[in-house]
C-alpha cells in the first residue's frame, strides 16, 4: 500500500465517521481539509504548501488537457 492509498482510505473513514454522525458531507470535507492544511503548516513551508494547493486547485478538472501532454 502506497501513502496516497493509505491517506484515502483514513480521508474516507473519517468522512464516512463524520455523515454517520450527522454532519453534512460537504462540510465535513471542508473541515478535514482544513485541518489537513493546518497540519501540513507545522512541517512546510506557507510557499511550498501554498504552491501545492494553487496546483491542486488549478488541476481539478479530470477531463482538461494540458499542453504538456502528447496523444
């Protein structure tokens, strides 16, 4: 098992731990992100965690094709 599969595993338990108690799905997204972030602060830098976050937000579209990207 790879650390990103371990991480989506433990980010689908808690999400799932969180509906079970009532909390609204989206927003118990939202506060796991957060507290992701407030985490990851402890052990990166703000301008290595901001640039990853740009990135991810910049990536979220599955069916956009980059320039980088060959057929």
């Amino acid at each position: 098992m790879s650390v990103y599969e371990w991480a989506r595993q433990e980010i689908r338990r808690s999400h799932d731990a969180a509906v079970e108690i009532g909390f609204d799905p989206g927003l118990s997204l939202r506060a796991l992100l957060s507290a992701i972030v407030q985490q990851s602060k402890t052990v990166r830098s703000p301008e290595d965690l901001a640039d990853e976050l740009s990135f991810l937000a910049e990536n979220l579209d599955d069916e956009q094709d980059y320039g980088f990207m060959r057929p």
